[in-house]
C-alpha cells in the first residue's frame, strides 16, 4: 500500500518540482528584465534628448518622448564641426592601433607559452609587473620620449606604442595559447615547420576568439581615448572625434540637444561592434583563463 502511494506521488512531487523551477526562473528573468532597464535608461535619455527642441531639453517635469521629433538636430550637429575628419582620423587611430595591438600580444604571447627559453617566467613577471603602473606615472617621461624624437603634434604617438606590446593583452593571448595542446606544437615541429609557421598556420586558427577580443577591446579603447589625442594632438584637423565633441561641447554649452546628437552619433559604432561581437568578448574573458 505505501509502495502504491509513493507512486501515486511521484507524477504530483515532479510536477511541483518543474513549477517552482519555472517560477524561480521566471524571477531571474524578470531580474534580468529590471537591470537591463536600469542599464539602457541613460542611453534612452541620450537619444529622446537628441530629438527633442530647445524649449523641451529643459522642461520640467522632463518628458519620456518628445512631442515634436527634431531629426534635424542630427544633420544641424554634424554640420557645426568637421565631422567626417574627426570621424576618419578615429578611424585611421583606432584601425592602426588594433592591428598593432594584435600583431604585437600575438607574437609576444606565443614566445611566453610555446617556446622554451631561459627567463621565460622572469620576463613575463616583469611584463606583467608593468599593469600596475597607473598612466599618471608615465605619462610625463613618455611625452618626452616623443617630444624628443619629434613626434608631437602627429598621431604616431598614439599609434606606436600598439605596435610594442600591451601586458593586459599579452597576458589574455598567452592564457589562451596555454591551452592549445603543446603535442600539435611538437608534431608540427617535427614536419619541418618553423616557429613563424606554427604560428600562421596552426596558432592562429585556433586562437581566433581570444585574438579578436583583443581587436574588439583595442578598437574600443581607442574610439573612446580622450587623453591620448589631447596630449599629443595640436591642430584641429588632427583631432579624433572625443577629442572633437569636447571642442563642440566648449562651443555649445547650452545647446544640449545639438550636443547629444553629436554623443549619439558618436555611440553607433561602438554598440554595433559590441553587437556583432559579443560572442567573441564572453569566449575571450572565460576561455583565457581555463589553464595557469
């Protein structure tokens, strides 16, 4: 009898089961729904500002939409500054700056992981040791490095130093060529392949996620950079397109609609190089540190 009542329970204790888990993620779900609002309110803002007239910016209570939308606050923006040069010298620093990023965590990282040599872990402390560093520290005996080699007033200041290694990124592509087995390594080793065409041909393939969330990251850090190009850049028409919304900013105070079409403007193509690259970014943090 208590046999044919357990099993009379069992379909009612399942189903209990199934709906507390749907309930709790129901919750989670609704969690997620709260936070993300919460996230994306600012960016909100942002755009409706940039839509909304003079008189509406500053009306109180604000409104959540504007009563008359003012897409012509976009084209107006564009035309107060030389928008397409700050756009294309952004371009040109960020575009230089993840290829030297790329090149150079690359190759370095593949020296620290795969290729024995004495020093090796002495070396790559130091390298490491230099992340603690703050920019402040450094940033009066750099300026005089380019100052002696008389590179202000150009972007290469901004540019070379991609091309000699980051330790933040150096350190994410060696934690992730730590996990290649080192027999492929070997085997190709032992075909006649040199280090260079380990690499091309085999590290590379396989180190695609982790080498294009350095390229994400660099070409992120370098369209947002605002301190780099205010140092080392003196005429206008070098100016990247922080450093340029600053400028607009200095000019337009108070026209706060102009400003945030501008900000929007400036936001796109970092939220559609996160969108299509999310993927990379989430393979990037959890698979770089899976082995020590």
């Amino acid at each position: 009898m208590t046999a044919s009542n357990a099993a009379l329970n069992a379909p009612l204790n399942f189903r209990s089961v199934t709906t507390r888990k749907t309930i709790t993620k129901g919750w989670w779900f609704l969690l997620a729904c709260v936070v993300t609002a919460a996230f994306s309110l600012p960016l909100y803002w942002l755009v409706i500002t940039a839509l909304k007239s003079d008189v509406e910016v500053f009306r109180n209570p604000p409104t959540w939409f504007p009563s008359v939308v003012m897409w012509q606050n976009f084209p107006d923006a564009v035309a107060e500054i030389p928008f397409v040069k700050y756009v294309t010298n952004s371009m040109i620093y960020a575009t230089l700056s993840c290829l030297g990023a790329a090149f150079s965590s690359t190759l370095v990282a593949y020296g620290f992981s795969k290729v024995q040599w004495r020093g090796r872990n002495l070396v790559f402390g130091l390298v490491l040791a230099t992340m603690f560093l703050p920019g402040q520290v450094t940033m009066i005996p750099t300026y005089m490095v380019w100052r002696t080699l008389n590179l202000t007033g150009t972007m290469w200041p901004l540019i070379i130093p991609s091309f000699l290694g980051n330790a933040y990124y150096i350190f994410l592509m060696r934690q992730f060529m730590r996990t290649v087995p080192d027999e492929l390594i070997d085997a190709a080793r032992i075909d006649g392949c040199s280090e260079f065409g380990v690499l091309r041909r085999i590290m590379l393939p396989l180190i695609r996620p982790a080498l294009v969330f350095v390229v994400l990251q660099q070409f992120l850090g370098a369209w947002k950079d605002f301190f780099g190009p205010l140092i080392y850049l003196q005429r206008q028409d070098q100016f990247t397109l922080s450093l340029g919304l600053q400028q607009f900013q200095s000019a337009h105070n108070t026209d706060y609609a102009l400003l945030m079409a501008c900000s929007a403007l400036f936001t796109i193509p970092l939220l559609v190089l996160f969108f299509f690259g999310q993927r990379y970014f989430i393979e990037g943090v959890t698979l770089t540190g899976l082995k020590g």
